[in-house]
C-alpha cells in the first residue's frame, strides 16, 4: 500500500525539527569547516597535475616536431641515393657496354 505525500508530511514532528535545526546548522558548519581544507587540498593537487600535463603535452609535441624534421631529412638523404644508384647504374652499364666493345675488338684482332 503506498502512502501519499501529504500523509507522510503529517507525520514528521515538524515542532522537533525546527527546534533541531540549529544544532543541524552547527554540525553542518563544522563538517564543512573540516572539509574545506581537504578540498582546497585537492584542489591545489588537481593544479598541479594538470601543469604536469601540460608539460608532459609541450614535451611530446617538441619530440613529434623534431622527429618529423629527422623524416623530413631522411626522405631527402633517399631521394639523394636514390638518383645516385640510378647515375652509378647507368654508369656501370656504360662501363659494361665500353668494356664489351674493347674486349670485342682485342678478341677480333
């Protein structure tokens, strides 16, 4: 069976609770006064997390930017080698072809 509001309001001794509520007004104060300080506590350690995170942030984005720079430099090294093989081998199959020639005409003589 469920009781309705109004009768469930009726029955709370309302005389005891206001005679109450200032005993229940100091408790109040005093529990905050206690956990004010743990608060500003934690409040001050929150500050200082996030300031290590925001360093620890700079620091990875310093490193991404100089790895990037050494990428950078590294796909221009390869693309040096890269047209250096290309004229090194050109210049062997050049040598090749001289030396088959030569060899051709000393073995014809």
């Amino acid at each position: 069976m469920a009781i309705s509001w109004i009768t469930a309001f009726k029955a709370i001794p309302w005389g005891q609770v206001v005679e109450n509520a200032p005993t229940v007004l100091r408790g109040a104060k005093k529990l905050w006064g206690m956990a004010q300080p743990q608060v500003a506590g934690q409040h001050t350690r929150v500050e200082q997390d996030v300031a290590e995170l925001k360093q620890e942030v700079l620091k990875a984005a310093q490193l991404i930017e100089s790895l990037a720079e050494q990428n950078a430099r590294l796909v221009e090294a390869v693309e040096i080698l890269r047209v250096r093989t290309r004229a090194l081998g050109i210049a062997c199959g050049m040598l090749l072809i001289a030396f088959i020639g030569v060899a051709g005409i000393v073995l014809w003589k």
